[in-house]
C-alpha cells in the first residue's frame, strides 16, 4: 500500500497567525490554492481559505488587515505522512476537505496532500473515494473536525 508521503506535495507555503488576510490572499494567489497551512514555527495551528477570507471575513465585516488568526480555522484535520492513500482519501471524503496538511511523528508539517495528488497516484480509487465525499451536498464546508 502507497503511504501519503509518497504521493503529497512537499513544496509548499504557509502562513503565520499575525499576517493579515491580505497577505494570506496573496500567498493562495501566487501559489494558485484555495488554502494554506497557518503555522506558527513548523508546527500546524489552522488552515485559511479564500473562502474564509471572503466568506467569513466579509461577513464578519473584517477588513484585510485583520489576523490571519481571527478568520482561520483552528481543528485542522490532518495526516500522517505514513498513513495508506486509501485511508486518508477516506477522511478527507468524510470531512469534505479538497486538502490536507501532512505532518510527520513529532507534528511537523512536511507536506500537503491534495485530490490532485491522490488523482496521480496509481490507486485511482483513491481520489474517487475522496472526491466523492468533497462534492457530496452538505457539510461543514471547512477545515473543522
């Protein structure tokens, strides 16, 4: 069985708690993602969105120089760097999530795992099983637990 670390992507940027919503923005539009890890060090405390800034912020009526803190959100769902593809294509189907950071033993974020990555792998039941969750009506539509 193919483990996570084989198949995330390693190269990736994130954000600290006190950037702002706009430089997190910046961040997703350079590296064209909809999400990026917030750590604080290299240890994971959140994941924002673009929708969290657009969505939650706006509706909050935040502007962008607020916290990356007071949008993100904080129960970040991730995997282990050793866990099965299948495995972890099942969690992110049963959170609805499109991403998933990737930490290692000690907690440490060593990568990013996307539906993109699991559509390369060669288990392609892999990405079926976690887009089909994703695209399911309902959820909490987050980065939430």
């Amino acid at each position: 069985m193919a483990q996570i670390r084989d198949v995330m992507t390693s190269e990736i940027k994130t954000v600290a708690p006190d950037a702002t919503a706009q430089e997190a923005a910046g961040f997703m539009l350079a590296a064209d993602t909809g999400s990026i890890p917030v750590c604080d060090g290299d240890r994971v405390i959140g994941m924002i969105t673009d929708r969290d800034i657009a969505v939650r912020g706006v509706a909050e009526g935040r502007g962008p120089d607020c916290t990356v803190r007071d949008l993100m959100s904080s129960d970040v769902v991730c995997a282990r760097d050793t866990d099965d593809v299948l495995a972890v294509a099942q969690r992110m189907s049963d959170k609805q999530v499109r991403r998933l950071p990737v930490v290692d033993a000690e907690d440490r974020l060593v990568g990013v795992v996307s539906l993109g990555d699991l559509s390369r792998e060669a288990q392609s039941s892999a990405a079926q099983t976690a887009l089909e969750g994703v695209s399911a009506p309902g959820g909490q539509h987050q980065q939430q637990a």
